[in-house]
C-alpha cells in the first residue's frame, strides 16, 4: 500500500442547495407520476463519502448533478466521475460505492453503467472495464474488507 | 466513640487506591456528614488523620490525607469554622504547596478556604499574602496534571477578587507569577479563567507606575499569542466552553488595561487585513472593546492605520447584489455578514467616541470618488460590480457615521448632502413654500440609482435622530440640528424627485418603483415636531402612495411596494402616537381607501382593494372603525345591487301580502311556494354577478382578515357586531333575491362570517343579534313550515325547495344559533326545534347542524329553572323524537325519525337525511355527556346490518350514510360545536362512547351477513378508532389489534374509503412503537407484516403506501426472532416500492431496504 494519501490536499467545494422531496411532490395529484430523474439520482449518490477524507463526492467535485444520466423509460443510467487526481487508485473504490449505492436505491430494472471522465485518469479503460463487468463487481463485493470500505463510504454521514 | 471507629474505616476507604471513586465518594460523604451534624469536630478529625498525615509513605500521605481534608472544607462551604481552626489549616496547606506530591490536596484546600463566606470563618489577608507567595514561589504550574492547573488558575482568581488589597502589596509578585502560569497553556478551560485573572489584574494595578504597566509588554506577549483563537481539536473540548465564549474572554483581557495600547493595536490591525474570516471577525470585536476601554487619547495615534484596514474590511464584506424585493423595503437591502456587521459596529463605536476620527471619512478619497461614480450610471443594473461596490460601502459608511450622533450627522450632512443633491438634479427650495421647481427644472432631475440608494440611506439613518416630543422640550432647539434644516431645504423637491421615480417605473424594472418608494418612506417617517418635513409635504406622500394603490389595475411590485409603505407608516404613526400625522393619515389614506371599497366601480380589482384596505386600517384602531362602517356601506350598496328592496315593488308586495295572508289562513304549504315562485320569477331584477362576488369578497375578507385579529384591535367587536345586524336589516329589507350563479359562494360566505360574528361576540351582543334575526325569521314565510305535521306524506308532500331569500335567511339564522353561547337566550326555542327539524329532513344540512348545536347547550331540568329559555333538554328532545307515549323519554328506533332512518317509512332521501341529522342531534348530545347519545348509536348500528328489523334490505346508500354519521360524531368540526362557538364539551367524551360502541361494532362484525354490510361496519369503527385518543388505543391495543387489521384488508378493496383507511393505519402505525402495544404487536407480528406488505402497493392514495414502509421500518425495533422470518417477503414488497410512481416513496423504500437487508446475512450488500 502507498503510504499517505493519494491527494493530501484536495480543493472543496461549496454545494448546492437541496430539493425538498416534500414540498416538491406533496400538492401534485394521486396519478401523477414522478419520473426518476437526474436529479433524484443524483441525490442518492451525492453523500457517499470520499474514501480517503471526509467530504462528500458532491464536495469534491468528483460527481455533479451533470454527470448523472437517466433514461427513466429506457431504464438506463450512466453516471461518469471524475477522479480528483489522474493517478487517483481510488477511483474503482469510488466507482464501486457508486454502482453498490444505485443498486440499493433503483429499482432492479435499470442497468447501471458508470465510467470516468474521459481524460481525467490514467488508467482509464482498465477502470471503466472493472467497473462494468458483472463478475468482477460481483467478486469484489465477496471481500470482506472491499466490502467494509464501501460500507463505510455509504455509512450516513456528517450530515 | 462509635461515630471514631466508623472514621477509621472511612478514611482507610478513601487513603486506599486501588477501591473504586464511587467508594471514595461515599466514604467522603459520610465524613462530611458527621462533620456537618458536629458528631465530629475537625480537631478530631485531625488528631484521628495524624498517622496519614504524617506517614512517608506519599501516596497516603498525599491523597488520604491532604486530598480528603480539602475536600472536607469543600463540603464544609457554609458550616461556622473557628478562626483559629481555619489559621491554622490555611497555614498546612501553604506549607503543603511546596510539597509536589501533595500539591493537589494543598491547592483544593486553600481554594475551599479562599472561597469561604464571611459568616463562617475567613481567612484573614496576611494568611491569603502567605497563599499567594507560597504559591508563586513554589509552584510551577505548567508543569502540572490539566486539572491541578485549573486549581492554580482558580486560586489565583479568588486571591485577586477577594482579597485586592493584600495582592496590592504583593505587587510585582503577582504579575510574574501568571505571566510564568499562563505560558503555554493550551486548554480552553484554564485559559478562560486565566484570561479573567488578567482582566483582575489590569483592574487591580491601573496606576502607569504600577507592575502591570511595567510588565505591560511580557503580560501582552502572553496573551497574545492566542488571537485568533483556534481550535484545533474541535470535537472534545468545545463541548466545555465554546469558542465564542473564550475569544469574549481574551478580547476582554487584551482590552483590559490601556497599558497594553502600543502592542495592542497594530497586532489587531495586522490580524484584521488576515484572510481568515474568524480572524477578522475577532479583531474587530476586540478593536471595538479596545476602543472603548483604551480611550480617546490612546485611540487616536492609531487612527490614520485603523481608518484604512476598516475601509478595507468593509469593502472586503460587501456583496454587490441589492435587493429590490418587498422584504427589503425596510432593511438594508443586502445581505449582512459577521465581519460586516462587527466593522460597521467599530465604526459606529469609533465615530461615537471621538468626532474627529469623522475627518478621515470625510477626507477620503473613495468615499468623495463615488459622487463621480453615481454620476456615471443611470441604472442599478448597468453598474459595473466595482461601481456597485463602491456606492453599497459609501452609503453604508456614511449612514453608519451620520447615526452615530448628532454631531457627526451634522457634519455628514453639511459635507456630503448637498452635493449628493447637486449630483441628482435635485434643487433646493428658495423661500419657504414656494419651489424654484417648475415645468423645465424637473427634467434636470435624474435619477441616478447609485444616488437615490446613497440618499435614502443617509434619510434613515438620520431619522434615528430626531429625538422624541419629550425630549425635545428638555434640549434647546439650537444649531445641533443643521441636518435637519439641510433636509428641510431639500424635502419638497425629494419628495417629488422619488414620487417621479415611482411615476415613471415600468412593470419590467422594480428597481425605481423601489427606490422610489423607499425614499418617500424614508421622508415619512421622521418623527415629531422638528421633523424636517412639513405636514403639507407629508400628506403629499401620503397622496401618492395611495394614489398608486388606487391607480393600479393589477398587483404590480409597484402596488406592494406602496401598499407596505402605507402600512409601515400606518404602524409608526400608533407607536408614537403622532395625533398630527394620524389626523392626515385618516384623511389621506382612510378614507380614500373606504371610499375605493364603497364604489364598487372602479378600476382596482375588488380583492385588491380589500386588502389594502385591512392592511393599512388595521395599524390604528379609530382607523378600523372607519373601516367596518365603510365595509357595511358596501355590503349594502352591493346587496342591494343583486336584491329587490320593499320600497320601490308596491304591486309585488300586495301579491306577497295576500300570500301571507293566505299562508296565515293554513291553506296549505303548497300555495305559498306557488306564490313565492311567482314573485321570483315575475321580479325583473337586474343581477349584477359583480356585486355578489364583490359581496362575498367583502365578507371573505372580514372573516379572514379582520376577525383573527380581534384581540389586537380594540373596539372591533362593537363595530363587527354592528356589521351583521346592518347585515339583518338589508336582508329584512329586501324580498326578492335574484342569483344562480354565484349565489353558494355568498351564502357561504356570508353564514361563515356570521358565525363567526356571533361566535366572538359577548353574551349580551349575541342576544340582540339573535333578537334582530328571530325577527326577521318571523316576518318571512319560514315559520310556515313550523306547522307542518312530522308525518311521512306531509314531508314527501313538501316537494319544491325553499325560495333563495328564505334559505338564506334560513342558513344564515343557523349559523347565528350555532354561534350563540348557551347563556344567550334564544326565543320560541320550540317552534324553532320545529323549524330546523322540518329543514333538515328537506335536506338543509346546515340546519341540522344548528338543532345539534341547540341540543347541546339547553339548559337541562323540566320547567326550565333559566328564565331566558322557554323550553328544556327534555322538552326539546320530546318534539324532535316525537314520541306518541310521552310518558317516558325514549330516542331509539321506535321513534318517527328512527324509523325513517331505519327505512320503515318513506323515500330513500328521506332517509339520508335523517340519518344525517339524527348523527349532528347525536353530536349535540354526545358532547354534553347526554345517556340519550347511547339509543341514537343503536339506530345508526341498527342501519348498518343489512336488513332491517321488519326483513327489509336496507339501500346502501343509506349504509354508507350511517357510517359516515360515525364519523361526523367523533370527528372534531370545523364549522359547529366546537370551543370557538361555545359548545359545552364534557371531558373524556369520546372515550365513552368509543366504550360503547366498540364492543357492539366489534360483535356486529363478527356477525354480519353480507360483504357490504361487513365493510360499512369496519368503515364505522374505523371512524370511531381513529378519532379517539392515542392513549385509550394504547389501552387497549390487545383487543383491537386484528379487527383494525381485518379492517385494513377489508377499507383496501375499494378506493372510496381510502381516507378512512388511511386515518386507520395512522392508529396502527402509533401502536407499533409504544412499549405498550409492543407484546400484542410481537405477538401478531405475521399478520402485521402480511397487512403491511399488501398497502405497500395500495395504488389510490400515496400517504398510505408511504405510511406502511414506514410502519415496516418501525417494526425492526421488535425482537431479532419475531421478525427475521418475514424478511424475504418484506424486502420482496420494498423492493417492488423502489419503483413506485411517487418520489417520497421510494425515499422510504430505500431506507426501509437498507434496514432490512441489515438484518439478514452480510453476504449480500444490496
């Protein structure tokens, strides 16, 4: 393992203000529908935590609600971060809390795809493949410690 | 001798270490109470400890001994000590300090003694000399435990604050010794006490040759270092003393003494051009503190680097974006942060204090810069963010400095004002009256908005000023004054500057209605006599404004704007009750106003109008007054738009003569309808639509606006009062009614309006009301149907409707009952029972409503023992269940209306009717606690079995209505017997009757014949569970939980009852998490689960599918065992959830998930 952290100094961002889920839906009628959409995705994932320091994806900048994708007949959603840094090794972590974190939250019709930014890593096929690949997503999450480490990620933070 | 030997095993408890601190504690305590009761002296007790005192062996020696005495005299506090006793203890703990081992016991034992009140001992000040030089001699405190320092710490405060005279003498001494005790303390406790010794110290020496003034530097060097406070470990510490507390703390000890001056200052200016927000904010704080403590003097060799690093902070804190909102009107407009704040708060302070720091300000070259800045731009918005910058922090720096005093805004204004003027076009005003302005010169006026910001600003900070009336008579009007006569010279042509700036402002640019507006608020609000605005120029303010108001077609900004303007000076007039301005302000305004909702016909919207109207008239009670009378001129000027008076129909009238006659002779109900329908249509009656939707607004308003306000308002209920007899008289006035249209509307708005009239009103107003409508009522051709025999042809005869007149006069005399308190006395209560019955049964709701409301609050006892009612509970009761054996009082089915409604007699509307009125009869008696309540019950569960007793299916709409009737009496109503109209509720109602009829519905359930019958039952019971109190569900969770199930599965098949539905799984969901429902729940968790998972997908209401996740997620709280099997299926049913069609759904169903699946095996992450 490296020993340090991988971006000691990472720049934080001011965040956006949320929708309230109440206010927004309560007065529209029984049959209308909400479709899924960016920004509900985008909510669910916003929080997960950065695995090296304790702010918030949206705070780093790694996710926006921009790179969030959604296609609610088609069920499909592709969300693509951009690493803080190119060398960052912590990109597939951060990629596996994403998919880990949508597939708790979207119901089961929808395929997850999630990549880098094109140009922000360096290993960028490498890391978009391991994401995307079934089998390896699901060997990932047999171990333990991988699995602990997203936990943690996912954990309801300082909020 | 037994109290000795207890001694000796306590103290061997406490000297030994290795027992527990709860068994020190208690072996302490019982010392100390011996001590306290006199069991034991402390002569004793030394004399027993002499073997610990004196041992070598230091732990005992230390802890046992020297630790437990000074905890002794912790908790000896208020007991009476002999002098000598203390002399001589103070004197082993001094000799104590230069021991290490012991230094904690030592420490706390004199602090307890230093604390010590005078009444029980004191020590004396040589012994308290002796303290403090052992101490500074001996001790070294940072060398020590965090918690012995807090001790040194401690007993340096008290020795400073109790005994200064003895510390005087010590002089140099002391100082060293805090300066060698603060360096290099780290923890906020110690340090806030240590940053208070400073503060005890400066107090203590403040001559120039004293130690502290000397030793000025080092002191300073070590407190210094700790500003800006920091925290670095924010999470343990803070939670003993916040940060803010501590920084107060140093700000006051680095402005404790103005010794500290020359190395003060410009460490505090270099901290302020810091880019540390916390920084900046704390220096200003402190520089604030410093000047105030420092004085004038000392302050001033500083001013020429304070002036620029303030500047600096305040340009640095400003955000370019000015609002032009309404909530602005009266504020500043942008947003404020903490470092702006502290910066104007120093300025305001500095200028304050010292006149002559208002030099720099005038002399600065910025501030005199954005006159050429203002020039350049016309509006607001074209503004560079530089220019915008500059103007919002000039403004803010001079209105800051001219509300600082008198003085400073004199000079302010004799500086700037003129050129501001200047700049603006603006002229001044020649001799008084008269102005230099004519046709050509208001064009030179330009409206820069940068100026008219910057002026407005200066107009409200000077108005600050002016001081009261009172105070005015005690200082001599004199020159101090000379903004005033600046403003004075200006004020004509200001005002009509700002009137032409909202003049000329367009629906698309707020920004000049704005200004425009805040300007002439700003000119209308200086107070008292020296105002430098005449009363001519304030009742011109006055006219334009409410010449917007009145001028506008649509709400505009413009039209908030101004109508907020109006109120504010509404408002500030009553604060300081200006009679003057009041007397314009009615003229102007007032009555304009009333005039505009008099004349129905103008331009302004009617809502629009009303409004305004309440807005402003409710500032001042003479004004509302006004108000009400104008608002009934109106209501009769428009009633009697869409109405026929008597006056002028003499032919109709004869017609309607020989009908009443007719009517009189009893020839029969029929020929009088015949007759009234004649009159109807016969009538050519103009309806003016407008006029009664005017109407209906004008009592919308009284309702909505006014009455909440009835406690704020004096006098209000007077007028009120007399706005619904004026309501009466119109409608006795009149015959004939013509609407269709919007005739609902006004009636509901105007039984609404009554009563809550009559509901607000005293006893003694309510009873002439009542008086004025039962005469009206008489006059009509209602007490016609009085008469009308209670048989089943008769009321099936009575086919046609009531005449509108005659149901509004019918509606509204209801609401007046309903209202009424039951002191009120109420006329001819029988024929009134007679009346409403025969109304409601032909469908008149809100009749039912008044005989419930009648029955509820009658007085009760044969004979009647209140003279104001004619008839009693009993009679009244007697005439509505129409009995034929009136020896005894019954209301169940045998009764005529028990019959209709069980369907024996009579059309199906008949019945639901009935059985409507019947639940608003048993809500009466249900709320005074009446046993007759009980029979009703029986009638309405009656009409839920599917047939009745004589073997008739009963119609379920019928049913339904029965089961609603359970709704209607166990529900809280909006619109009758409630507190707000005096109904008289017995405690615990409901719970009695939930008492009765559960155990019937309950057994009724289990025996029903038919589905329908079955879910009618489980709807009833429903209505009754989920209104009954939480508590008595709680009570009885056992029994109810699977009937609520079954209801549950039962109320899910059809989407009609989902509110009833929904309101009974808000009783389940309350079940499920309190400690006593939680064994019936864990018993019958499957069935739970089963009930829930199925709601999961109720596809007709949202709340509930939201609700049942919810109650799911609650259910983990129940044993590991009781739940776990049914994992599968529950995440099975959320899982399905994720995909609902509503937001809030699937939010619950994710959390819901995730507790779910934390339950099960961690194999499986999602």
């Amino acid at each position: 393992m490296v020993s340090g952290l991988i971006n000691e100094n990472p720049i934080v961002y001011e965040i956006k203000e949320r929708r309230d889920v109440r206010a927004y839906s309560s007065n529209t009628d029984e049959l209308s529908v909400d479709a899924i959409d960016q920004l509900e995705v985008f909510d669910h994932i916003r929080d997960i935590k950065d695995p090296e320091h304790p702010y918030s994806l949206e705070q780093l900048k790694v996710l926006t609600e921009d790179s969030v994708e959604v296609d609610d007949t088609k069920s499909r959603v592709r969300v693509t971060f951009t690493p803080t840094v190119e060398h960052c090794s912590m990109a597939t972590i951060i990629g596996l809390c994403v998919r880990v974190k949508l597939m708790r939250s979207l119901p089961s019709r929808y395929k997850i795809d999630i990549r880098v930014a094109p140009g922000t890593h360096a290993t960028e096929a490498a890391v978009n493949k391991q994401l995307n690949d079934k089998e390896r997503v699901a060997a990932a999450l047999e171990n333990p410690n991988l699995v602990e480490m997203v936990d943690e990620c996912l954990s309801p933070s300082f909020e | 001798m037994a109290a000795l030997n207890n001694l000796t095993e306590h103290l061997e408890a406490f000297v030994d270490v290795t027992r527990s601190p709860t068994h020190h504690a208690e072996s302490l305590k019982a010392i100390a109470t011996s001590l306290e009761k006199g069991v034991l002296s402390i002569n004793q007790l030394v004399v027993e400890m002499d073997m610990y005192l004196t041992t070598t062996d230091d732990v005992v020696r230390a802890r046992g001994s020297i630790l437990l005495l000074a905890e002794m005299l912790d908790y000896l506090k208020s007991k009476p000590l002999d002098n000598a006793v203390v002399h001589s203890l103070i004197g082993f703990f001094t000799a104590k300090l230069a021991e290490w081992r012991s230094v904690r016991g030592a420490l706390s034992g004199c602090l307890a003694l230093i604390k010590r009140k005078g009444v029980a001992g004191v020590v004396t000040a040589v012994d308290a000399e002796a303290v403090a030089k052992s101490m500074a001699q001996s001790i070294q405190v940072q060398s020590l435990a965090l918690y012995d320092r807090k001790l040194c710490f401690e007993l340096l405060e008290c020795l400073l604050e109790q005994y200064p005279e003895a510390m005087i003498n010590l002089g140099d001494l002391m100082v060293y010794a805090t300066c060698e005790a603060i360096d290099g303390e780290k923890d906020p406790p110690c340090l806030m006490i240590a940053f208070h010794v400073v503060e005890l110290l400066a107090r203590l020496f403040p001559s120039p040759s004293g130690p502290v003034a000397s030793e000025a530097s080092d002191l300073f060097e070590f407190i210094s270092c700790y500003f800006p406070l920091h925290y670095t470990h924010t999470k343990g510490d803070e939670a003993s003393i916040p940060r803010e507390d501590l920084s107060r703390g140093l700000s006051l000890a680095i402005s404790s003494t103005p010794f500290f001056e020359p190395y003060a200052i410009p460490l505090l200016l270099e901290k302020l051009s810091a880019s540390l927000p916390v920084a900046k904010v704390d220096s200003l704080k402190c520089l604030k503190d410093c000047a105030v403590n420092y004085g004038v003097s000392r302050m001033k060799k500083h001013y020429k680097d304070l002036w620029p690093a303030l500047k600096d902070a305040l340009y640095a804190s400003t955000k370019t974006d000015l609002s032009f909102g309404l909530e602005s009107l009266t504020s500043p407009g942008f947003e404020m942060g903490e470092i702006h704040r502290e910066a104007v708060n120093l300025l305001q302070r500095l200028v304050k204090q010292d006149i002559s720091f208002l030099g720099l300000v005038v002399e600065d070259i910025r501030v005199n810069m954005v006159f050429d800045t203002i020039s350049r731009y016309l509006r607001y918005e074209e503004m560079l963010d530089t220019s915008k910058l500059e103007v919002l922090v000039v403004s803010q720096i001079l209105s800051v400095s001219a509300r600082s005093s008198v003085e400073s805004c004199n000079i302010i204004f004799e500086t700037f004002f003129s050129r501001l003027m200047n700049t603006l076009g603006i002229v001044e005003k020649t001799s008084p009256g008269d102005l230099v302005h004519n046709e050509n010169s208001t064009v030179s006026t330009r409206l820069y908005h940068g100026g008219l910001h910057l002026c407005i600003e200066l107009l409200t900070a000077s108005k600050d000023l002016i001081p009261s009336s009172e105070e005015c008579t005690s200082t001599p009007e004199s020159a101090q004054q000379s903004w005033c006569s600046i403003v004075n010279r200006f004020s004509a042509s200001l005002i009509e500057a700002f009137t032409s700036a909202v003049q000329s402002s367009n629906d698309d640019c707020s920004a000049d209605a704005y200004l425009g507006v805040k300007g002439l608020l700003a000119m209308g609000m200086f107070r008292g006599g020296s105002s430098p605005v005449s009363r001519s120029e304030f009742e011109k303010i006055l006219t334009t404004l409410t010449s917007i108001i009145a001028a506008n077609s649509a709400k505009t900004v413009k039209w908030e704007l101004a109508l907020k303007a109006l109120v504010c000076m509404g408002s500030f007039i009553d604060r300081y009750s200006e009679s003057e301005k009041a007397m314009s302000y009615m003229a102007i305004v007032v009555e304009n106003l009333v005039s505009l909702v008099r004349s129905s016909h103008c331009s302004l919207p009617h809502p629009m109008i009303l409004e305004a109207t309440s807005e402003v008239c409710s500032t001042m009670p003479t004004y509302v007054e006004k108000m009400v009378e104008g608002f009934e001129e109106a209501f009769c000027s428009s009633f009697s738009d869409f109405c026929v008076s008597l006056g002028p129909m003499t032919l109709d009238r004869k017609v309607f003569t020989i009908v009443s006659v007719s009517i009189s002779n009893k020839q029969g109900i029929e020929s009088f309808l015949i007759s009234n329908y004649y009159l109807e249509n016969t009538c050519q009656v103009n309806g003016n639509f407008k006029s009664i939707e005017n109407c209906s607004q004008l009592l919308e308003c009284v309702t909505n606006k006014l009455l909440p306000r009835l406690t704020e308002i004096d006098g209000l209920e007077k007028s009120l009062v007399n706005f619904a007899i004026s309501m009466w008289n119109q409608i006795e006035s009149s015959i004939v009614f013509s609407y269709d249209f919007n005739g609902r509307e006004f009636v509901e708005a105007a039984m609404k309006t009554m009563g809550e009239i009559v509901g607000v009103a005293s006893v003694d107003s309510q009873n002439s009301i009542i008086q004025k409508a039962y005469n009206v009522i008489s006059s009509s051709t209602l007490p016609a149907m009085e008469s009308i025999p209670l048989t089943v042809a008769a009321l099936e005869g009575l086919q046609r409707n009531l005449s509108t007149r005659d149901e509004l006069i019918l509606s509204l005399f209801a609401s007046v009952i309903i209202g009424a308190s039951p002191k009120a006395s109420i006329p001819d209560v029988k024929s009134l029972v007679d009346l409403f019955l025969v109304s409601f049964l032909k469908g008149y709701i809100r009749a039912a409503q008044a005989l419930g409301s009648m029955i509820n609050k009658l007085v009760t006892g044969s004979g009647g023992t209140n003279i104001s009612t004619d008839c009693s509970l009993e009679e009244a009761c007697d005439i509505i269940f129409h009995e034929s054996d009136s020896s005894k009082t019954i209301c169940g089915s045998e009764t005529f209306l028990g019959k209709i409604c069980l369907g024996f007699c009579g059309s199906l509307d008949l019945q639901t009717r009935a059985i409507t009125g019947l639940a608003w009869i048993g809500k009466g008696l249900l709320m005074r606690g009446d046993k007759r309540v009980n029979e009703i019950a029986l009638v309405l569960m009656e009409c839920l079995k599917s047939t009745n007793s004589s073997g008739n299916a009963l119609h379920p709409s019928a049913m339904k209505h029965a089961a609603d009737a359970f709704l209607t009496l166990m529900s809280d109503s909006e619109v009758c017997l409630n507190r707000k109209f005096h109904a008289v509720i017995r405690p615990l109602y409901k719970q009695r009757f939930f008492s009765i009829t559960v155990p019937i519905l309950e057994s009724l359930i289990v025996n029903s014949q038919t589905p329908l019958s079955r879910t009618m039952l489980h709807v009833a019971l429903a209505h009754v569970v989920s209104n009954v109190p939480v508590t008595v569900i709680l009570d009885n969770t056992k029994k109810l939980l699977s009937v609520i199930l079954e209801g549950l599965s039962v109320l899910s098949v059809d989407s009609v009852h989902k509110e009833t539905l929904f309101s009974l799984l808000l009783v389940l969901s309350g079940t499920l998490t309190d400690i006593k429902g939680q064994q019936s729940v864990s018993d019958n968790a499957h069935r739970i689960i089963e009930c829930l998972v199925k709601l999961t997908s109720y596809p007709h209401l949202m709340v509930v599918r939201e609700t049942a996740i919810q109650c799911l997620a609650t259910l983990l709280e129940l044993p590991h065992g009781r739940i776990y099997p049914f994992r599968r299926e529950v995440l099975q049913a959320v899982t399905k959830a994720l995909d609902d069609p509503k937001r809030r759904v699937r939010e619950e169903a994710i959390k819901c998930r995730q507790a779910w699946t934390s339950i099960s095996s961690r194999s499986t992450p999602f």
